[in-house]
C-alpha cells in the first residue's frame, strides 16, 4: 500500500531514525497499520544490550508515533501539507515481551478522535501476533 519511499515523502524522518517500513492498511481518519522490520545492524543493538540485543522500548512507541503521524497527516485536509506532526503525548504505556532482532514489528494504530487539532490514538505493536507494547498517544500539526 505504501513502501518507504513514499513514507519519506510524508515523515520527515530519515535513517537510522525512520522507525517505519511499509504501511499494509490504512483507514482514513480511523485505522492504520505500518511494519518495522527489526534487523541485527540497527544502530541501537550495540549499546542495548551488549549480548543480549533488545529493541529500546522507547523506540518501539516513536515507531508508533511515525505511523500515527502518517494516519493523522493522510486523514487532514490541504493546510496540514506545509507542516509537521508532532508527538504530544503518550499515557497508558505497557511493554509485554521484548523485541529482537528477526521479529517485525506490526504497528496498529486506531483514530480516537481529533479535538482542537490534537489527534488521540490507540497502538499496538504485535509480533508473530503476539501483544508485545501498548500505548496511547496524541499528536498534532505545527509550522516548520
């Protein structure tokens, strides 16, 4: 549905910091879901942890953040072209089962609402569907 070049045409995001491969399902205004493929030379697995690499859980919810960001920029109207998603929040945050390297990530991100121009999101992040991190986040748009 959209590889990662046209996901750079929309993030302003680039490597080792684009946390988003493909988007396999998009819903406008309700549901989105993005895949992160988790590979052995991501620039993090060195320091975390030597031996025993596992996926930051913070980068996990960024990679959320991303897909949320591409749901919320495809489902606005023209004005939001020129600006860029912010991630202004984040509550409710569980992190189930560690993330490493081989998996992939299933990023499913569901719409709660828009209000003053903060989007409201429901993530979740599967892998071989299995719950692995689960979060509420919240975004918006602003000047460049």
């Amino acid at each position: 549905m959209m590889d990662v070049n046209e996901i750079m045409k929309i993030l302003p995001h680039r490597y080792p910091f684009l946390l988003v491969d493909r988007i396999v399902e998009f819903e406008e205004g309700k549901k989105i879901v993005g895949l992160k493929n988790v590979t052995m030379n991501e620039p993090f697995f060195p320091g975390h942890f030597p031996g025993h690499p596992v996926m930051p859980g913070v980068l996990i919810i960024e990679a959320m953040a991303q897909v949320a960001a591409i749901l919320a920029y495809k489902s606005s109207d023209e004005s939001t072209r020129s600006k860029v998603t912010y991630f202004v929040g984040i509550d409710n945050t569980k992190f189930r089962k560690p993330v490493v390297p081989g998996d992939q990530l299933r990023l499913e991100l569901e719409a709660t609402g828009c209000r003053r121009g903060i989007w409201n999101f429901v993530g979740k992040a599967y892998v071989d569907g299995k719950l692995v991190t689960e979060s509420e986040l919240k975004a918006t748009f602003a000047d460049k």
